[in-house]
C-alpha cells in the first residue's frame, strides 16, 4: 500500500499565519492578529490557529495567561510543497513549462536571467557530482 503524504499546502490565511510566525517570530494570537492584513477578529485568528496546533504546522506554550504559538514548518519545506502543488495542477508536473512561462514573462530581466544561470550551473554540477559518485 501506497504512503499518503502529508499534506503540507497551506490554505490562504494559514499561509498569511505562518508568514507573520516565520517573519516575527514566536508570537501571541493577538500579536498575530495585528499584523495580518485587513485585522480578522481576534477569534477568528485563535480559531485557525488552535486547528494549525492540532495539525502540528504550529506549536503552542502557555506564558501567563496567554498562549505564545511558533512555526513547526519550516518555511522552506511549506513552499516547496506549494510549488510542486503548483506545478501539478497548474503545468501536469512540468517543471519546465512552469519555467518556460515565467521566462516569457515580463518580468525578468537580465539581473534575474544571471542569478539562474548560476543556479542551473550549480545544480548541473551537484548532479554530476552525485552520478559520478553513484558509478563508483
């Protein structure tokens, strides 16, 4: 039988949470609350992050009256599963439409273009690297 995985995609305002605690640091509901964009109500903020503790993508400890709540994803790991939902649902898991797209948009320009080629050359030069040491 096939494992499940876990399901680390974030639904929008958990998302907005979980910027506010990788950005902030531990930090109270009301806390939270204020700096989320348009201030939900602070019960709406408790609520949805009392469901995040119960599926372990926060963790809370009781300071005096008040629960003090921390990221347990790290950011790294929560975008890297929205990418590659991303790229599923979006481009049928092709990696390089997604990046085709994005290099026929607009939006880069010659400083970005560099930047990915450096990176495109590290990551050939990992992969050679693990291959050679895979043929030893």
């Amino acid at each position: 039988m096939r494992k499940r995985k876990v399901n680390q995609q974030l639904p929008p305002m958990e998302l907005a949470i979980m910027h506010v605690l990788w950005e902030s640091g531990p930090s109270t509901v009301q806390e939270v609350q204020v700096r989320l964009e348009g201030e939900p109500a602070y019960t709406t903020v408790q609520t949805i992050m009392n469901t995040m503790e119960r599926k372990k993508r926060v963790r809370r400890t009781l300071k005096g009256k008040a629960y003090v709540y921390r990221a347990a994803l790290l950011e790294e790991a929560a975008m890297g599963g929205a990418v590659e939902d991303f790229v599923q649902r979006v481009f049928k898991g092709s990696v390089e439409g997604l990046l085709m797209n994005l290099l026929n948009s607009e939006r880069v320009n010659v400083e970005t273009l560099d930047r990915l080629k450096r990176l495109v050359a590290e990551k050939e030069e990992e992969i050679r690297t693990e291959r050679k040491e895979q043929g030893k």
